[in-house]
C-alpha cells in the first residue's frame, strides 16, 4: 500500500501508570505541574523522565545531542523502551557532533531516528511524550551548551487532553517524516488541534498569540530569543498605546545568527524601545549566574502565563512546526513571573 495513502496513528502502549507512582523519594523534578528552570536544575528531569518510562518515549525536538542525556536516553532503550526520535533537518544536517551522538546512543542500539519534513523551514517543538501519561513541553533544546549557559524552562503535564494532542501531532510528524537518507513526503500536515490552550505552529499561532497578547490590561512580560514578527511584535506596541506596561527580554547578540538576522534583532530591539516597551537584553559572556536568553514565555497580567518554541522570529508562527501552552494555574504562572522578574533585574541589562 502506497505509504502517503494511508497514514495510521495507532499506537500499541498499554502503559497506564501514573508519573507519581513512577517516582522514587529521590526524584523531585518529574511529577505533574512541575515547573524546571535551566540551567539551574540541570539534567534531573530528562533522566527521571526517561527512568520513569514503562513502554515508550517519543521525543519531537529541534536538536538533540547532549551526551549525557543520550546516554540516559540509550538506558530506556536497553532496558526494553521503544525511542522515536524527530529533529530538526536543518540543524542535523550542518551539525556532525548531534549526527555522531544519535548514531551512537540511539539507532546503533535500537531507536529510531526521523528527521523532520523541510517542508517546514524550521521543526522545534520541544515535546517529550512519556507512555501515555505525561509530556515535557518547554523552550529548551536538548544539546550541551543548554545545561550550561541557557535560561530555559520545561514544564510536566498529565493533562490526557494535552498528551493526547501532542501524541498525535508526534505520531502525524513522524508519518510525514524519513531516517536519514530516505525521500521526504512532499507535504506535512497537522491533525486536529483541541485543547483551547495548545499552540501548534503553523496552524493556529498566530492567531492564539495575538489573541494573548491582546488580554493584556495592565502587564505583559515577553522573553524570546529571536525577534522580527511585524505581527507579534506591533501586538506589543499596541499594548504599550493602551496603556499596558510591556517588558521584554531577549538577546542583543544571536548565537549563531546570520548577518541579516542580527541586523533584524537590533532594527526589533531599537523600534520596541522607541514604541514605550522597556527592553532589557543579555549581553557576551554569557554564564550559568548570567544566561543567555533562548526562552519564549509570555506573563499576561501575572494572571496567564505561556511558555513553548514559538519565538517573535519571523517564520516561528507562519512556516515553522513549533508548539507551546498556556496556563493560568497560579503556581505555573507564579514561579514563571518570579524568574522573569529576577532576570529583568538582576541577570539582564536595560537596552
């Protein structure tokens, strides 16, 4: 049967055990409504997630390539957990250290690699699927320099609403995506979106971001480490006209960005400070005690708070494959606000 026919998304996981059942009095970072701060935290939550694991874990990423993370990735593998894998093709392609590190920690011992449709010009999701009863979602990549220098965040749900839309997205990706080497499909879509608060790129980001933006009525704290969305980016200087007090967080200096995109982070950063937003930016060198801000969050009148991939870059809501959440749990959206409010003051610099 021709494959692009017939897409199946059956999954044969009969794992129902709950995350906490799963934790030993030595784990703290993996149970329901955790919120992980990186880099301070560290590796903790992947390595108790990928132990907690009973039959599978499915991991949609823009790079992975860490080596102790993989190594904990390669002991799910060995002890019977099926690993599926989706990175970034852009990213694989221009980077052997993350080539290398897959082929030994997770095809040469059983798992399974795709790299993402380039259909999408950037795939970033950064969605771990644990079994069937849990999923990390946040802002962090999964390679060395993250544990080392990046503010990020990883939040755990056990939400069945949230686990069983990202498991599906996983599951269409995966369909639409090859191992290395192999023909891509010629196109990619997207299933069907349900939880209200589930972001999905580039079906509704846009529309879900304006719209969060929008709610705003006395505070919007923005942090993103790429900026140059005309559309995301004027929500925030019309906040700013109504009377909103907008902050941002991002870095005057890109890592690793091209010419054009540095020059397009400096032109966001000078019309968002000449439009009333009060910009801060994190400056070389960069440290665990003075990260870089690679983070995309939102904190709607410390009342909302949203964290995920999709960043103020150009592409991130309109070409991208990227995911994020919203939440209005107060403990969520509280430690979220403390974090910001700390490197606004104390761990970044008035722009």
């Amino acid at each position: 049967m021709n494959r692009m026919l017939a897409p199946r998304f059956i999954l044969i996981c009969f794992c129902l055990v709950s995350v906490e059942a799963e934790l030993s009095e030595e784990r703290y970072l993996f149970y329901p409504g955790s919120l992980v701060v990186l880099p301070q935290d560290g590796r903790e939550v992947y390595y108790e997630a990928f132990a907690a694991a009973q039959c599978e874990v499915r991991i949609e990423i823009c790079v992975l390539e860490d080596p102790l993370i993989l190594q904990s990735l390669m002991d799910a593998i060995l002890r019977g957990i099926k690993v599926k894998v989706i990175v970034d093709k852009g990213k694989y392609d221009t980077d052997p250290m993350e080539q290398a590190n897959l082929a030994e920690y997770v095809t040469s011992v059983g798992g399974e690699l795709h790299l993402s449709n380039p259909i999408f010009p950037r795939s970033f999701p950064k969605v771990i699927l644990i079994d069937q009863t849990a999923v990390l979602i946040g802002t962090a990549c999964l390679d060395t320099e993250t544990f080392m220098q990046y503010r990020d965040y990883v939040y755990v749900s056990d939400d069945a609403n949230i686990i069983e839309s990202l498991s599906a997205l996983f599951e269409n990706d995966w369909f639409y995506s090859v191992p290395p080497g192999f023909p891509y499909p010629t196109f990619n879509p997207t299933p069907v979106i349900r939880p209200p608060n589930l972001i999905i790129s580039p079906v509704n980001a846009s529309f879900q971001l304006v719209s969060l933006f929008q709610m705003a009525r006395f505070s919007l704290d923005v942090s993103s480490e790429l900026l140059g969305n005309p559309t995301l980016e004027s929500e925030l200087m019309a906040a700013v006209a109504r009377g909103v007090e907008v902050r941002l967080i991002s870095p005057q200096f890109v890592n690793s960005a091209t010419p054009a995109e540095q020059a397009l982070q400096i032109l966001s950063l000078n019309q968002l400070k000449a439009a009333g937003v009060i910009v801060h930016v994190t400056l070389p060198p960069e440290s665990a005690l003075y990260p870089y801000m690679h983070a995309r969050t939102a904190i709607v009148d410390k009342k909302i708070g949203y964290l995920g991939s999709i960043s103020l870059s150009p592409n991130s809501i309109t070409f991208n494959r990227e995911a994020g959440l919203y939440l209005n749990t107060k403990h969520f959206v509280d430690k979220l606000h403390a974090h910001f409010e700390n490197d606004f003051l104390n761990k970044s610099t008035l722009y």
